[in-house]
C-alpha cells in the first residue's frame, strides 16, 4: 500500500514539474534570411543566447539573399493571422507594417539599454514608426564595395581600380588571363546593387540622393542616368556567360577560390571570406566600389517586433530585442556577418581592416553628407517603386535594351505608387 502511495506521488510530481516546465518555457518564432555561411553562423549565436536566457527559439529561414521570399512568406502568415514573433525587416518596409497596426512597440527595451543614445539618428529614425521603437538594429552594411582577389590581379600584371577608367583597364587585364573579371550572380537584387555603386560612382552622392531616394524625374532623365547605364553595360561583358541565377555567395567564392577577379556586393561578402579562413588585406581586398570613396551607402538590418497576445511572450520579445543591441551580441554578430555594429560602444579590438576602415568611412561620410541610403536593399525607397526599378535593371542586364530606352523605363517605374 505505502509503495503505490509512492508511486502515485512520483507521477503527480512528474506530472507538476511537466506542466511547470510548459508553462515557463517560452518559444519565440524568428523569421529571418540569413541563411549562407558566416550569415548562419551569426542567427546561431542569438539563438544560444536567447535559450540561456530561457527562451526557446523557432527558426523560420527562408532562403533568398535580397529577402524576397522571406517577405512572401511573411505576408502570408501575417494575412493569416499567425505572424511570426520577429522578422528580419528593413527601412521603409518597417513603416509600412507599422501602418498595418502590426507591430508591437519596444519602447520599454529601448529605455532601459539607452537606445537613443547609443544609436546614431539615421539608424534610430528607421527603427521608430510613429516615434515608436518597433524594431531592434542589427548592424550597419556598406554596399559600395569592390571585393577583389590580389593574386589574381598580380597574375593579370592589374593594380587596385579606384575609378572607373582604372577597373575597366584591371577588368581587361584579369579577362586576357583568362579568368573571370567580375563575379556576379544574375538575380534581380545582385544587378540592382552594381548598378546603385555605378550610379554613385558616376555622379556622386548628391546625385545619387535625387535619383535613387528622392526620385527626382531630372536626375532619372539626365545625361548622368545615361552614362551610369553606358558604363553598367559596359561592365556586363566582364561576367561570364554561366551568372543567371547564381546566388550571391557563390559569386563571393569565384573570388575566394580565384577564379574571379572582383565582385560589386556588400560587406556581407566579407562574412563568406572569413568564413573561408581568409585574412583582410592580404588574401582578399575590400576598397570601396570606383568613384565612390567619399560615399557609403548603408543598409541596416533588424528585427521588428510583431503584435502577440501572450504577455509571456511579448515580455520575451523584449528580451530578444535587449539581446540584439548588447554590445556582445552586435560583437559575435559583425564579426561573423561582415557588417559594423549598429550601436557605439562595442569594442574595435577584434575588427579588421575591412570592419574599421567600414566605421571610419561611415564617420566620415555622415560628416560631409556622403552616407546615403541603400536603394537597392530597401532602406530608399518603398517596396513597390523598388521593385519597379529593379526590374527595369534587370531587364537591362539580360537583354540588349539601350541605355537611352532604361533610362526613359527607369523614369516611368519611379512613378510607381
């Protein structure tokens, strides 16, 4: 008899620390696209920190470096009424859900880690809808980087572009060596990021902010928006016939491996070099893309906050959000990701030269109006006129269209509502 009184109390206990053991662990689910090798890496950290601070994590990755799908895939579960806890969202996309109504405000995380101050207010505006903290930065990328291979260009006898007419003369080098000049993989995003850096290149930062932010019709129109499309179609005959569909970071590792020369992509390209085991400097080379030295065009990834009803869940949403702007996650983050921490305070001992010349030209840049935002990656312009341009891009890539008939099409689709 004592002995099933002890069992029965051995399976209520069970049974109690079982529902007691539900009952506290949270699950958060996290839609994001950092999928590659140094971008997995990076999500696996967050991960480890959040499940030792008791929340379990859900991992919802959709693959597609630019985030398309992952936006897809968010829309839908939004429209169904199950929007995931926090999604990897950007610019103005932040502030068309906000207008949605389904965001949930962080202003609480914001206060206690000092948000305001520590964030510059170009990155703490884009994180705000109506005044209100609805998402936490990750990090800062530059995109006008020109990532190069120095034993390729000693093997084609070519030296370090920093213009136009400079990479033209390397590009020739590097393709009579038989290689590769410019790595590239045909997708919509990937051209959509060259061609912002050749814009850039070619007319400047002033110029750059009326066509691709302001969408001044002018600046779309001008014999400047011409030569931008000359000079992309010029650096088309550098890519080999095999780009179509090829994602970014197997464009990165012709580079790596050097079959290629020199690739246009953001310093999430660097992610993959050190995933590599490759060192700054000496074998890959990050110089910001020809022409474009004074100018930095940022994109900034987060993670907004999605409206939830459970309080348990909302309380680890703002756990989430106090994780990602610690100084030691933004660390572990932009030393996997390739990419500067968002917030100051974060020690620049473990940087490399690409990382802090990345700081110093940001400092720079915001100084003489040189950092703009990226259009290309969603931090410019809306959803729907970035679209539009980039497949009047896209198109221009992978066609025979004239510089004259892009710039008349770009033209039209900046005026897309």
């Amino acid at each position: 008899m004592k002995l099933q009184h002890l069992i029965k109390s051995m399976f209520a206990a069970t049974a109690l620390m079982s529902a007691a053991a539900s009952v506290h662990a949270v699950e958060i689910e996290v839609l994001h696209y950092w999928t590659s090798g140094g971008e997995a890496k990076s999500i696996a950290e967050l991960k480890k920190m959040m499940e030792a601070k008791g929340v379990t994590w859900k991992d919802f990755a959709v693959a597609g470096g630019g985030g398309e799908n992952a936006t897809t895939a968010l829309k839908a579960r939004v429209i169904a009424g199950s929007p995931p806890t926090a999604a990897q969202i950007k610019g103005p996309s932040i502030q068309e859900w906000g207008k949605e109504n389904v965001l949930a405000n962080i202003d609480a995380a914001a206060a206690e880690g000092k948000w305001d101050a520590s964030l510059p207010k170009v990155v703490s505006d884009v994180m705000k809808y109506k005044g209100h903290y609805v998402a936490a930065p990750v990090n800062v990328h530059r995109v006008n980087w020109l990532w190069i291979n120095p034993e390729v260009l000693t093997k084609a006898g070519a030296k370090v572009p920093t213009t136009m007419d400079e990479f033209f003369v390397a590009a020739d080098l590097i393709k009579k060596a038989g290689l590769v000049a410019v790595a590239h993989g045909g997708q919509p995003w990937q051209d959509a990021t060259v061609f912002e850096s050749v814009a850039l290149g070619v007319g400047g930062s002033d110029f750059y902010k009326k066509a691709l932010v302001n969408l001044d019709q002018t600046a779309l129109t001008s014999p400047t928006m011409l030569k931008t499309f000359d000079t992309l179609a010029h650096i088309k005959t550098y890519i080999d016939k095999d780009a179509a569909g090829r994602d970014w970071n197997l464009a990165t590792a012709m580079v790596i491996n050097g079959k290629a020369g020199m690739q246009f992509m953001g310093d999430w390209a660097k992610g993959e070099f050190t995933a590599a085991g490759k060192v700054a400097g000496k074998d890959f080379l990050c110089v910001p893309a020809p022409g474009t030295a004074k100018s930095f065009t940022f994109n900034i990834d987060s993670m907004a906050m999605f409206t939830v009803k459970d309080p348990a869940v909302q309380k680890a949403q703002l756990t989430l959000a106090t994780t990602i702007m610690s100084p030691e996650f933004q660390e572990v983050f932009n030393l996997n990701k390739g990419s500067i921490p968002a917030r100051a305070g974060v020690s620049r001992a473990k940087f490399d030269s690409c990382a802090i010349k990345s700081m110093d030209d940001m400092d720079a840049t915001n100084k003489i109006g040189g950092l703009v935002p990226s259009m290309a990656h969603g931090m410019a312009i809306n959803a729907a006129q970035q679209g539009a341009i980039s497949d009047v891009i896209a198109k221009f890539m992978n066609s025979t269209m004239s510089s004259k008939d892009a710039v008349a099409e770009l033209a039209k689709a900046a005026k897309t509502k």
